[in-house]
C-alpha cells in the first residue's frame, strides 16, 4: 500500500475527545475504502487518550476461542524507539525491499520511497504499538504442529491490529502495520521486557500524518474469487458468464 491518495481528506491533529469521538462515527465502508498504508508521520506527539481509544476499540475484535489473549505495549521512549529502530534497519538491508525491487512500476517505487522514508525515521515516529499474543502457538514444546495450527494462532491478534488502523484512520491519524523491527524476537523481548509467555507479534506505528488517506486502486473482485474450486471465476469480467 502507499501513503499517497487521490483526496487531500486528512482531517488536522487534536486532542478534543469529543472530536475524536465525532470521528470515530465516520461511515465504516468509507473508512475501509480510503484506509491505506501512511508511513509519513510528523514527530508531534499524539494524546495517550486518542491511543487507549483506538487500542479500545481494537479489543472488539474476535480471538480464537474468546481466549482474549492481546497484550499492546505502546512505545513512545526515545532510547527504545532507536533500539527498535536499529532492527527494522539491519532486518530491511537483508529481507526488505526484495518483492517491490522485482517489480519496475510506478507504484512499487513509491511504496518502496515510502517504507525507506519510515526505515529512516522510524525513531520519529510518536507512537509505536507492539501487538503481543500471550501464549505460544506450540501448546507443548517441540511437538510438530501443521502450518495452520499458526495461522490459527495469529489470527487471534490481526484482526485487532485492523481494528486499531482503521480507529485511527477515523481519527485522523496515520498508521502502518510493519513487522521487520521483531525480526529478533529475542532482542524485542529484551528491550520490551516480554516475558517468554509473550510474543510480539506485529508494530503499529501512529502519528499525525505527512501524506494521506484516499481511494486506492484495487483489483476487480471477480478477478480474485473463485467458485466451489480455484480458477473457477463466474465474476470475472474478463472470462465469459458460465453458459454464455
């Protein structure tokens, strides 16, 4: 995703509440249309109210078997946003920025400007939200486990991190979803003082935008959805309606 729209729709940073609460009551499908990546964040700091209210309401998303099992630690000291900083930028010299550099297009240059940019001020960026799972997804050590018993797992703590992006979408403000800075989940304990139960998961970064939200470009549904088996696509514009 880039942090570029077609709409300049930013709305100004604040902290009356009762204006972040009218925000909060934006339209749920334009929230989701305009949502997008912004990695561009000014270093103005952001109301603890206005995150307590977005990790609120990214409590209302479902886990896996109610286990309600989310931790968040919002990061907002310096010498712990450079210590994480210094990982996303070792981690980004070796894995990031590989699938964007295969593709020669217009968009991937700018998604590939955009992540740099927050590669480059990552320890700028006013609030950092680590999203933790308390519990391992190996209920018992070293026992082999199929690869959807992680998914599983994990999707007890995604569904949270998009209920947090578009609370603050709403709001205002800008947030991105990155995970390269707990490539060592080992040294993210350590600067987090996670306890082994805890893992961290994913970062979601929150600050007052620089770029902006707006309408993206999306492939058509048809082409994605298939029926009853994969490469069955009835909806698919490009492909004859079944009996035509």
């Amino acid at each position: 995703m880039d942090d570029r729209g077609a709409t300049p729709d930013i709305q100004e940073a604040t902290d009356d509440m009762a204006e972040v609460e009218h925000r909060l009551g934006m339209p749920l499908d334009e929230a989701m249309r305009t949502q997008r990546s912004v990695r561009r964040v000014r270093p103005d700091p952001v109301d603890d109210r206005i995150v307590l209210r977005c990790i609120e309401l990214a409590l209302e998303a479902p886990t896996g078997s109610n286990g309600q099992n989310w931790e968040f630690v919002v990061v907002k000291d310096a010498g712990t946003k450079a210590a994480l900083a210094a990982q996303y930028r070792r981690s980004w010299k070796v894995y990031g920025g590989a699938g964007s550099r295969l593709r020669s297009d217009e968009q991937a240059a700018r998604i590939l400007k955009s992540v740099q940019w927050q590669v480059e001020h990552f320890e700028d960026i006013p609030v950092l939200v680590v999203c933790c799972l308390r519990g391992g997804a190996r209920p018992l050590p070293f026992v082999p486990l199929p690869p959807i018993a992680l998914s599983s797992h994990y999707g007890s703590v995604y569904p949270s991190a998009q209920n947090l992006l578009l609370a603050a979408r709403a709001v205002g403000l800008g947030g991105a979803l990155v995970t390269l800075p707990l490539w060592s989940t080992i040294v993210a304990r350590r600067l987090l003082g996670l306890p082994m139960q805890v893992e961290p998961c994913c970062v979601v970064t929150l600050g007052w935008p620089i770029g902006r939200y707006g309408p993206k470009r999306r492939k058509a549904v048809g082409s994605v959805v298939h029926l009853d088996r994969y490469g069955e696509k009835p909806w698919d514009a490009a492909e004859p309606a079944p009996g035509g």
